[in-house]
C-alpha cells in the first residue's frame, strides 16, 4: 500500500502596498495649505475697516472681514484635523511596510523548505515516511501561520484607509468645518508664549513638546512652521514637517510669480534660489542613487530630514541643514561643518559630501545619520556670481578672522544639545555623535569644542587653516573625550598651510604631531602651481570623494572605530606654505626662460625659413 505524504504548495507573494512613506508629501501639502489660511485668519481678525472709514461702511467692512475669517479658520480647522490622520496614516504605512517585508522574508524560507522537503522525498524509502509526514505537517503549520500573518497584513492596510477616509469625511463640508473650528480649543497664542519662556533650552523644550498633544503639535506645526522647524530639542520628524511646509510654502509662492511673469527682487530671486538648493539636498538620494548595505538587489529607503530651513538668514546668505537618515534613532551620528564659499544656495553639493558618507556608515550594518549642517554664517563668495552679488565680496574679506567661526561655534553647540535632547534612544547608548569640520568649518568646530563645551564623541578636524585661536595649543584644549580629536589634511592642500596663532592666524594646525591629535593618512593631492590652482583646490575638496583614504578612515570615526592613524605633521604648516612659494618662484622662473628659449629659437626659425626661400626665389632668376 502506498503512502501519501501531503506537502503544503507555495505561498504567493506577497503584493506591495500601493501606499508608501511618500504619502507624507500629500501631509506636507495639507500643511502647506493650512499655513496660508493660517495666515489669512490671523490677518483678517487683525485688520477691520481701514481707520478713515466710519458709520456703517465700517460696521460693514468689520463684519466682511470676520466672516472672512471665520471661514478661513474653518478650513484651517479640517486641514489640520486631516493632516493630524494623514501623519497617522503615513506611521502606520511605514509600519506595515515593515511588517510586509517580514512576511515576504518569511515566505521566501517556507518556500524554499517546501521545495527541500519535496527533494527529501524524492530520494527517500520507506524506513523515512514516519518522518517526512512530521516535517510536512510542521510544515503545513508554518504554511498555515503564514497565510494569517498576511491576511491581517491586509486588514491592518484597510482599517488604516478607512480610519483616514473617515477622517477626510468627517470635515469635507463648510459646516463641518466650522464645526471643527469651534471645537478646537488650542490656544495657539499660549502655546508660543510656552515656548518662548522655555529660553532655548533644548531638554526643557522637548519634554514640553511630547507633552503636547497630537492636534496641539500639529496645530503649531501650521500656525508657526518657521518656529517649529529651527527650534533645537523639537524631535527631528516634526522639524522635518515644519520646515518641508515652510519650503513648499515659499517655493509655491515665488514661482507663481515667476509663472505669472512677474519680476522678483533680488532678495526674492536670492530665496527662491535658496529654496530650490533645500529641495535639490533633499532630492539626493534619488538622484544619487539609493543605498543596498544589504546586498540583496533591493535598494533601501533613505530618511531625509530636513532639520534647519530659514533661507532669509544672514542676510541672505540662508542657513540650511539636512539629515541623511533620522539621528533621533541613528546608531552613529555625524554633523558636517562646511567652510568658506559655501551658503544655503550649494546645500545640494554639501548633501552630497554627506550622503556619500552615509552609504559607508551604513555598511556595517549600523543604521546613520549624516548632515550637511550649513548652520552659521560662513564666510561666501562665488567667484563665478561676482557680478551678481558685489555684497559678497566684503564677507568674504571676514575669512582672514576667527569672528564668524566663534559666532558659528555657537551655533553648532546649540545645535547639537538640540539633538542630543531629541534623542530616542536608552539614555546609557545615545548616538555615537562626531561633528567633523572642513576647512574654516574646523575652526568653526573648535571653537564650539573649547568656547561651548561640545557635547559630542568625537571631533574631527579636516583641511585645517587653524584649530581655533590662541588659547587652544593642544587637542586636549578642546575639552573633548581623551583620545577623541581627530586630524587629516592633503600634503597639498595649501588650506593646512595656513595654521598659525596670531592676529592674522585662526589657531595651530591640527595635524602637527606636537598638537597631540590622532591624525589618520589622506591622498595627498597633486601638486599645483599659481597657474594651476583648481588642481588645488580639488586637493582641499576631496576629502569625501568615494575610495579616498580620507573618506575610508572618516567613516571609520563616525562608526565609532579607530581610523588607521600617521604620526603627524614634523614641518610647520607656515614652512610648507613658504617652500611652496620658493619652489613655485623657481618654477615660474624656468617656465619663463624655456618660454623665452623657446621664442628665440622660433624666431631663428622663421628667419631661416625666410632667407631659404629667398634664396630659392633668386636662383630661379638666374637658373
């Protein structure tokens, strides 16, 4: 008699969710829009009729504009209810998504002991069934658990569009608007006086902030977007809401003039530039191309934030920062100091430093976050824009003084405090924090170190004019962890020649072994001559190009490990300056007498030429 051992057939894949974490952009759009109406209301309510009407034109006018914004406060009222179910929504899509690539994870290995089990039985004998019919009824089970898993997976995806349907339709109708506005009892106005008494403490503001609730942070999220987004210690997913809405917000409205052929000032067009630089870093991902740290084939989903937007700032100039992954939840954590030239208007190429280092603090399997922190006022100046903006010629006079690194060391600490406050994690494993500043951002970095006690792991110091000052004259100056000041410069890169103390100096440099840094190798550049200088500036830009030496032991930092390490610089950095000018005189020199030579002999060149020919032309007079 012959044995039948049932084995379970496949499980079906398991289909995408048509929902993604993109979603959150409709929630920025919903925001966006309630802004307006926002500030709508708050204009009404504050403008009657104008002070020269009287009688009933103005009873008129009064009663015109509080209908007004009645109504507006109305369809704030449900914009910010369905944003509040939107953000709901997008948390539990990002949840489920989880879920789904579980289940199919789990489907892959049901499957593939299916197909196990039917080879097994293939090539057994009867002395096997007892067995094989137990591992397939195991089997059969995990098939069975399997296929419940998914099936909630799918009732868990309807009960959340539902739950959102029903919040749309709660206020889709003028009444039920006004309905929502009149039960809305936040006191916006209290709420902001909160904040401000809370005096910039970041740990004090974020415990306030997650005392809120869910309807009171959205509504300050519409009602003071511009707040929200650059207060340090309001968590990172919020100050992403609020910014993104801000940046919309701005976009939309400077291009519709554009659109609409107006002519933009130049502090607008200035804004407009800055916004689309903010939307370009947050783009850079894609552009780039998505990270794969696990090596399956599937790319991963990057988390951008977008942690300051205020593109007004310093004159104009804009301060911007974006986070290539959430530091709220990162394993390991880095802020980037950029230098001089750099403003709000190239946060794109700065985003791209950064998220190139991104994609190789991931590659250890720890989660990161990267950012391109252009925070402070750096001293900016495009050489190719020189024409545009004559103004920038005298900030950028600021580079040969420590004033804007010590403004911007402040800065940077307080930044910092903020994400140490927004930090998720266990208190006893917080994120692995390095600040690692470039160039003038180093100085800028050292002197948040000395001058504001920063609350970071690691400091590292890159392309180094100077470590900040005449009262920092070794690594232990910066009151960082022992051991925890790292250094790397490019033999040429002819920034690193500059540290010096002094009035017309921004500190020692870092990487002279006498500094007492841990100074890892860096490619060393091309040498470079007056006539050749993009040669070195690429030399002092380079540090984060993909497969350098730099990048590799940076990362290595970042990711809390000890970079490979040199003994550091033996000859002062002002001595390579002046050796390089020496050498450079001598080349100058030989390259005007070889040009000289070389003129000369053209010259006797062409006039032997000349005289052949004439001679040619004579003897064909007299053949």
């Amino acid at each position: 008699m012959m044995t039948v051992i049932t084995v379970p057939g496949h499980v079906p894949a398991v289909e995408e969710l048509e929902a993604t974490a993109q979603a959150a952009s409709v929630t920025t759009s919903l925001r966006s829009t309630a802004t307006t109406m926002s500030d709508v209301s708050e204009w009404m309510s504050a403008h009657g009729a104008p002070a020269d009407w009287t009688g009933d034109a103005s009873e008129a006018a009064d009663h015109a504009m509080t209908r007004v914004a009645t109504s507006t406060d109305g369809t704030r009222a449900a914009f910010t209810r369905v944003a509040v179910a939107c953000d709901r929504y997008v948390d539990r899509i990002v949840t489920l998504t989880a879920t789904r690539m579980r289940l199919a994870g789990r489907r892959t290995t049901v499957n593939d002991e299916i197909d196990a089990l039917r080879s097994r039985i293939e090539q057994s004998t009867a002395d096997d069934i007892a067995s094989l019919q137990g591992q397939a009824e195991t089997l059969q089970g995990k098939v069975d658990r399997l296929v419940d898993d998914i099936t909630k997976l799918w009732d868990d995806v309807e009960a959340a569009e539902d739950t959102l349907i029903a919040a749309f339709q709660a206020v889709d109708t003028p009444t039920e608007g006004r309905d929502a506005a009149d039960r809305d009892t936040t006191d916006i106005a209290a709420l902001r006086a909160e904040l401000t008494r809370l005096g910039g403490d970041p740990e004090a503001i974020n415990d306030w902030w997650n005392d809120l609730t869910a309807a009171e942070r959205e509504a300050l999220k519409i009602s003071d977007p511009d707040l929200i987004g650059n207060t340090n210690g309001i968590p990172t997913g919020d100050r992403d809401d609020a910014n993104r809405t801000s940046l919309e917000r701005d976009l939309d409205d400077l291009q519709a003039k554009v659109d609409a052929g107006e002519d933009l000032s130049k502090e607008e067009q200035k804004l407009l530039d800055r916004a689309k630089a903010a939307q370009e870093s947050l783009n850079v991902p894609t552009a780039e191309g998505l990270p794969d740290a696990n090596r399956d084939g599937i790319p991963d989903a990057v988390d951008v934030n977008l942690l300051v937007y205020q593109p007004g700032a310093f004159g104009g100039d804009g301060a911007v920062a974006v986070s290539y992954g959430d530091p709220d939840t990162a394993d390991n954590t880095a802020v980037i100091v950029p230098g001089i030239t750099n403003d709000g208007s190239n946060i794109a190429g700065q985003g791209k430093d950064a998220y190139t280092l991104y994609k190789e603090a991931i590659a250890n399997g720890e989660s990161a976050a990267t950012i391109a922190w252009m925070g402070y006022d750096a001293p900016s100046w495009n050489p190719e824009n020189a024409l545009d903006w004559p103004g920038d010629g005298l900030d950028m006079g600021s580079v040969i003084n420590e004033g804007k690194a010590e403004a911007g060391g402040a800065l940077l600490a307080d930044f910092v405090d903020g994400l140490r406050a927004s930090d998720q994690r266990p208190e006893s494993s917080d994120s692995n924090l390095t600040v690692i500043g470039h160039s003038y951002g180093s100085t800028t970095a050292a002197h948040a170190a000395h001058d504001h006690g920063l609350d970071a792991d690691a400091l590292t110091l890159i392309g180094s004019p100077g470590a900040g000052g005449d009262s920092v004259n070794s690594a232990s100056d910066l009151g960082m962890p022992q051991g925890k000041v790292y250094a790397g410069a490019a033999d040429n890169d002819f920034v690193s020649w500059l540290g010096r103390d002094g009035d017309l100096g921004m500190g020692k440099d870092p990487t002279q072994a006498d500094f007492g840094a841990n100074v890892f190798p860096v490619d060393p550049g091309e040498e470079f001559h007056a006539d050749s200088l993009t040669k070195g500036i690429e030399n002092h830009t380079s540090y984060f190009d993909p497969h350098s030496q730099s990048l590799s032991n940076i990362t290595d930092i970042v990711q809390g490990d000890e970079p490979d390490l040199t003994g550091g610089r033996t000859q002062d950095a002002n001595d390579m300056a002046f050796d390089w000018a020496k050498d450079e005189v001598v080349h100058q020199v030989e390259k005007e007498i070889d040009s000289t030579v070389q003129e000369a002999k053209d010259t006797y060149n062409d006039g032997k030429d000349w005289v052949e020919d004439r001679v040619d032309d004579f003897t064909d007079l007299w053949p």
